[in-house]
C-alpha cells in the first residue's frame, strides 16, 4: 500500500494507468492554486463576521471570492471545451452531441439561465 502524504486527497492523485483523463488535467495546479486561495478568502470573511466588521467590507470580501470562484468555473468551462468537448466531436457523432448537450446543461447552471 502507498503511503499518501496527508495534503494530498484522493482527488488530487495521478490518474490510474489506462484511466481516462480530464480535460482540465494541464491546469490542475492552477485551478488548485485559485481554490486554496478562495478557501483562505472565506475563511478571512468567516473571522470578519466573528470580529463584527463593518457589513460593506464585508459584502466586499464576498465580492471578491465570488469572482474567484467565477474564474475557476470559466477556467474548467474552457478545459471541457478545448478537450473534452472537442475530442468527443473528433471521435464521433453521437459523442459530440452528447458533450455539446452536458455544455449547454453545464453553461445555463454556471450562467444561472
């Protein structure tokens, strides 16, 4: 058995061999990077409203994380388009559609239509 060291979780390992790969497998470390930093953001709002400080600040704060988050969505969004979408349309028909219809679906969740 492998020894995982503890900051890493299973989501965060290298694909199995033979085990398909995501489209946003190139920017992982971005994406990462961006959620570590947004969970640091929330955390300081958390303490904000612990600390009572002024409601504008705050709203402020939250702001910020909002977008941050909307930039990790647009970043995945990007990477589904570029491979996933785009090597299920090379591959075939039906597989093509099938991705188009799971980005639309994904596009109106992350758009709020």
């Amino acid at each position: 058995m492998t020894n995982i060291p503890d900051h890493l979780n299973a989501s965060e390992q290298a694909p199995a061999p033979g085990a398909a790969r995501h489209g946003y497998a190139d920017h992982k470390g971005d994406h990462l990077a961006r959620l570590h930093k947004v969970e640091g953001q929330v955390r300081g709002i958390t303490r904000m409203v612990d600390d009572d400080r002024y409601c504008i600040d705050i709203l402020t704060q939250i702001s910020a994380v909002t977008r941050a988050l909307q930039e990790v969505a647009l970043g995945l969004l990007d990477d589904h388009v570029r491979h996933c979408v785009t090597d299920a349309a090379r591959s075939n028909a039906a597989s093509g559609e099938e991705k188009f219809d799971e980005l639309t679906v994904a596009l109106r969740r992350t758009l709020r239509l």
